[in-house]
C-alpha cells in the first residue's frame, strides 16, 4: 500500500507500540468486585494489555444491589442487554435513573453511585465499559452514603410495618 513510501507513521510510534496487536478476547475469568457484583472479565490491562480501557459483562440476579462506591476519575458507560438496571447516585444518593432492554447508562468519574436490579424475578445483563484498564483499580468503597442508604432502607420498612399495623381510614379493615 506504501509502495515506494514510508508508511506514514513509521518514526512517530514507539518500540512498544509497533509490537502491539488486535485481540479477539472472550471472557476469561470471573471475578468479585469489591463493589458486591460479580464481572466476567473480557477486555483490560491484564487480558489484552489495554491501557485506557477496560470492557466486561455483568450479570445481576434479581434484587440484588451494590455497595456504594465511585470511579475514581474514570467515566462508566453500560449497554442494558437484557432485563432492567437502576442506579441511586449523587452526594446522597439522592437521585435516581433507570435503564432497560436496549438502553444505555453512563455515569461521569467520580459519582457516586448504588446500582440495582430491580426485578423480583428477572436478571439484568450489561456490558460495561470504563475508562480504567485495571477493572477494579479505581473503585471507592463510600461507607457515608452507604450508611445513609441503609438508614433510609430502614426508616422505609418502619413506615411500612406501622402503616400495616394501623388500618388506615381507606383499609377494608374498618
């Protein structure tokens, strides 16, 4: 194609990068991620040598959630593949979006986040990209909303146990 030429960016790559190639990668291993979830590891710095990016497949059985945590200075995008996925994110935790079947998720670095599978029966697959080839380097555990979290989860089941307790003046109970 260069006939008679320099290719074009011969000079300008390094040793290293001449030595670099395509990869066809299936996933190779699973592997539990400190945020609660377990990932099929596919693309990553470990896999294929990849150094902006890592790609992996995640499977959510139904109702399960994550610990709250962030990416440290790397952006998440996720394809819903199959199933739902929810996500509280903000400060607090406060916030809240949904994805489906066909749709596309993404969280900015540094957000922190709780996703869920929302369904009592069905599980959520995704493929997820990030802009961290190690997979869990940039993980942050957020024990404060977390806590709170958690003490929202229970001031909701009280509020529902004494509202079961007490017919209300609409119960069928009067």
């Amino acid at each position: 194609m260069y006939v008679g030429m320099e290719h074009p960016l011969e000079g300008v790559l390094t040793m290293s990068q001449k030595q670099r190639t395509c990869r066809s990668q299936r996933s190779s291993r699973t592997y539990a991620g400190r945020q609660g979830f377990d990932y099929a590891e596919a693309i990553s710095a470990e896999t294929v040598g990849s150094e902006g990016i890592c790609m992996h497949l995640l499977t959510l059985p139904p109702l399960i959630r994550a610990k709250a945590y962030l990416h440290e200075h790397h952006e998440t995008a996720l394809y819903i593949m199959e199933g739902r996925a929810g996500m509280w994110y903000g400060d607090h935790l406060d916030q809240h979006t949904e994805a489906e079947e066909g749709g596309f998720l993404y969280i900015p670095a540094g957000m922190p986040h709780l996703p869920y599978n929302p369904s009592a029966s069905e599980p959520c697959a995704a493929l997820l990209a990030r802009t961290d080839p190690n997979g869990q380097e940039s993980v942050v555990l957020l024990p404060e909303p977390e806590a709170l979290w958690d003490a929202r989860l229970r001031r909701d089941e009280a509020k529902a146990v004494s509202g079961r307790s007490r017919p209300s003046a609409n119960s069928s109970q009067l």
